[in-house]
C-alpha cells in the first residue's frame, strides 16, 4: 500500500498503521497479520474536495488491494492546514 499511495500521491505525507493484531479473531482476519489497516494521509490535492471524494480517490490508487487483501482501511484523508 505504501508503494501506491507514494506513486500516486508523490507529494503527499501519510501514516499508514497495521491494526490488524488488534482485531485478531474478528471477522476479515485471514490470519496473514495484514487485514485491517488505518490511513491517515495529508495531500494538497484534496483542498475542495468532501470526504467521500477524498476517499474515492485514495481507494483509486490502491486499485484491488481494498476488498481482496485487505479487510478493512479506515481512511482519514486532509488539505494542509485542516
């Protein structure tokens, strides 16, 4: 994930945490240690943008991996200065 957000968003700053220990035994939890995840990711691209569309375009640039891999991905997704 960190390789597709760095390509897509190349100037943007993220936080991407691995939270899936947490919800070992929860549904979604292959058992792979990496099902659900948190984004946090700072990007002037978003100015003007609502949270839904803000959303929509970092799920774009992760392509399959949400939904396939991936379990869970809360995103938080902010203009400088938010």
């Amino acid at each position: 994930m960190e390789e597709r957000l760095t390509v897509a968003f190349p100037d943007a700053s993220f936080i991407l945490n691995n939270d899936s220990a947490r919800h070992h035994g929860h549904a979604g939890d292959d058992g792979s240690g990496e099902s659900h995840f948190s984004l946090t990711i700072e990007w002037a691209g978003f100015a003007g943008q609502n949270r839904v569309a803000r959303q929509r375009t970092v799920n774009r640039a992760l392509g399959d991996l949400p939904g396939q891999r991936v379990h869970a991905l809360a995103i938080k997704a902010i203009a400088p200065g938010e």
